[in-house]
C-alpha cells in the first residue's frame, strides 16, 4: 500500500517535469552568413528566432582572396554603437585583428578571416532585447560600408 502510494506521488512528479521541462530545453539556433572576395556578405538580415536560448554563427569566406588583402568578420552591436566601434577598429592601440580589445559594446565577433575559412561563435540569446535595434558588419578597414546587415532579434 504505501510503496504504491510512493509510485503515484513519484509518476506525478516525474508528469510535472515533463511539463515543465520545455521552458528549461536550451535550444541553440544556428545562422549562416557568408562573405566573398566582392566584399559582399550574402545576407542583408539575420534572424535570430524566438525559442532559442543561445545562437550559433557559422561565418565562411567563400572567396579566394587572403586575410591581408581581403579579410571578413561579423561584428554584432546595437546600431547605435557600430560608428563607435568602427572608429577603435582602425586604432592599433585599441584593436587587434580590428576588432577593439575588451570592448563591451561588442556582443558577439567572429574572428577575421581569408578566402576559403571559416569561424564559429556561439552566443547567449539573453543578451539580446528581442525587437532591439541590432546590426552585423565587417570591421576590416573600409569594409562596413558594403558589409552591414541587420540582426532582428524575435
Ligand atoms: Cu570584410
């Protein structure tokens, strides 16, 4: 009687879990973005959906062209912080690899890279404000102006 007792309490618990459960499940979404020797990104917005917890960006230069000569990362901040971070890009005393060293408004950076690479990031959701003011860019030297997208956070 009482180990039956125990079972009843013991599958309700384990039904409430259940229940529960799909609030907990961390789902990671992935992204791809591509960059060419065109100095062109193959996307113009990146959608990051509702239900993930966190992001995966898988970025890939399909170009033939080096690092040195025409390298691409995606650098993503709120709008409003690109023109600033674009500025420290371009300081050597500031940046390495043009990305601003220690730099908060950075939310997430892929690294840079050449023709025929590719770079992987994965980012919380969380520091994101979904319907916020967000965009993608290039920060190599002369690059951000071709190499801008909106990220539209769900
Ligand atoms: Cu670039």
């Amino acid at each position: 009687m009482l180990s039956s007792r125990l079972s009843v309490r013991t599958l309700s618990f384990v039904a409430a879990l259940f229940l529960v459960a799909p609030s907990l499940y961390a789902k990671t979404c992935e992204l791809v973005l591509q960059g060419n020797d065109q100095m062109k990104y193959d996307k113009k917005e990146l959608v990051i959906p509702k239900d993930c917890s966190d992001v995966k960006l898988v970025f890939k230069h399909v170009g033939k062209m080096p690092k040195a000569v025409m390298g691409h990362n995606v650098v993503i901040a709120k709008t409003t912080d690109i023109s600033g971070i674009r500025t420290d890009a371009m300081n050597p005393k500031k940046a390495k690899d043009y990305i601003p060293q220690n730099d908060k408004r950075i939310l997430a950076h892929t690294k840079l890279i050449g023709g025929g690479e590719s770079d992987t990031v994965t980012f919380k959701k969380s520091a994101y404000k979904p319907g916020g003011d967000y965009s993608f860019f290039c920060s190599f030297p002369g690059h951000a102006g071709m190499m801008t997208g909106k990220l539209v956070v769900k």
